[in-house]
C-alpha cells in the first residue's frame, strides 16, 4: 500500500481483520478500525503494531449517522489522514424468505446500507478537503456480494441492501469523479470463513462453486487491497466479482 493510510470498518473479523493483518507485508503507513466490538478491533491491529505501523482502533456504531461520522473523526484524527476506506462492517443471519420481519429489514439497513453510506461521505469530505496524490485524492471499496446479482431466498434482505451498495458504490464514483475519489466495490462469494464453518453451510458454498470449494479470505484480500492501492488510478464505479465462478453457475 506504498505508505498510505486505511480505514477498515468491520475490521474486527473476518475479510474486514484480515486486511488489517496484512497491510504491514502492503507496505502501508498507518491502519484504522471501527468496530462495534472495540476489544476486537484493537486485537486486528496487533501484528501493525508488532511492526511499528501506526495503528488507531475504535469503537463504533455506525447504524447511525452520528455514530457513523463520529467514528470516522476519532480514526482520522489518530491518523492524521485517511487515504483509503475499506466498507466491511455487514450483518447477514439468515431468514427464510416469508419471516423477514420490520425489525430484521431496520437492522440489516441501518448497518449495510446507512453504515456504509454515511462512512463514504465522511470519508468524501475528509479527502476530497486536501491536495490529490497524483491525480487520485482518496479510494473507497465496500464489500458486496454475489448475492446482489443472484436470487438468494435463504437471506433476500441480506442480498437486498448488498445490490443497495452496489447501486451506492456507482453513485458515489460518479459524484466524486471530478473530485479524484475513485469508488469501487468488491464481491465475493463462498468465503470459506470461521463462521461459514460455525454455521455449517460451508459445504453449501463449496458445492455451488464450480471450483469446489470456498474462496480462502486471501484470495478476497488481494482484489481489495488491489481496488484500494495505488495501483488503482483509473478503476472507478466498477464491482469486482470474485466468486469462483459461482456468478455464472
């Protein structure tokens, strides 16, 4: 990551902890995470802090827009600048398709969809506020989902508010095009994570994979962090999808 500073929210676990675990190897200056488990968020930092990277955890709650804009303030005022927001921060349990109830669709809005607008602006406004490097003054990347561009009945509102990011994701890197804020999102599919394992539908995953198996959160990393870094100086609006071939199964 070449000496730039990333944000990740949800970095507490999974896809979200890793990045925070690897952008030492990335050659990134400093890491931040918001999570709403600050215990965790402070534990994904410790290989940066092994290595001397600057390192800011925060606890957060972004399911609202004040808690959303707070949270980011405390990361980048540890920081001191923020050049890359990584958008992890997601909620999924599953619910057949007829007992999604108000409760559950408030829930999984206010995190997948509030949470990851309300980051995207705060970190709009904090980039687009200073000089650009080159012609690129920031980078977002959210984490979608394959299920936004398939039917997904086992989680509908899950797969819902992921094609809402999707549609966010395109929003933003046309409003923030003249700004030099590059925009993009990543989707992954059949993640083989602790909590895939933890709910016993990992063998699901793998069998729709025409692979035959999960994608390991490495093989998802190397796409975000690819979006995020400074390699990326043109790609905006785009949706990296990286399922395994699961998207055209």
């Amino acid at each position: 990551m070449n000496g730039l500073n990333l944000l990740i929210v949800g970095g507490g676990a999974g896809l979200g902890a890793l990045l925070a675990r690897l952008v030492d190897a990335e050659g990134a200056k400093g890491v931040g995470v918001i999570d709403l488990d600050g215990t965790a968020a402070d534990q994904s930092l410790a290989a940066a802090r092994d290595v001397g990277i600057a390192a800011t955890a925060v606890q957060g709650d972004i399911s609202t827009g004040a808690g959303a804009h707070a949270a980011f303030s405390t990361a980048a005022e540890g920081l001191g600048r923020i050049d890359t927001l990584i958008n992890a921060a997601a909620i999924y349990p599953r619910k057949p398709l007829m007992e999604i109830t108000d409760t559950d669709w408030d829930a999984f809005n206010a995190v997948n969809v509030k949470g990851s607008y309300h980051m995207m602006v705060a970190a709009a406004r904090h980039m687009g506020a200073r000089e650009p490097s080159g012609q690129v003054r920031g980078r977002i990347v959210n984490i979608t989902s394959v299920d936004a561009f398939k039917a997904h009945p086992q989680n509908a509102h899950y797969a819902a508010t992921k094609a809402a990011v999707v549609s966010l994701t395109r929003s933003f890197a046309q409003g923030l095009a003249p700004q030099g804020i590059l925009v993009n999102s990543v989707a992954p599919a059949g993640m083989a994570t602790d909590r895939a394992r933890a709910a016993g539908f990992l063998n699901e995953l793998s069998a729709a994979s025409p692979l035959g198996r999960g994608g390991t959160l490495e093989e998802m990393a190397e796409w975000v962090l690819m979006a995020g870094g400074p390699k990326n100086t043109y790609m905006t609006g785009e949706n990296i999808i990286v399922s395994g071939g699961y998207i055209y199964a």
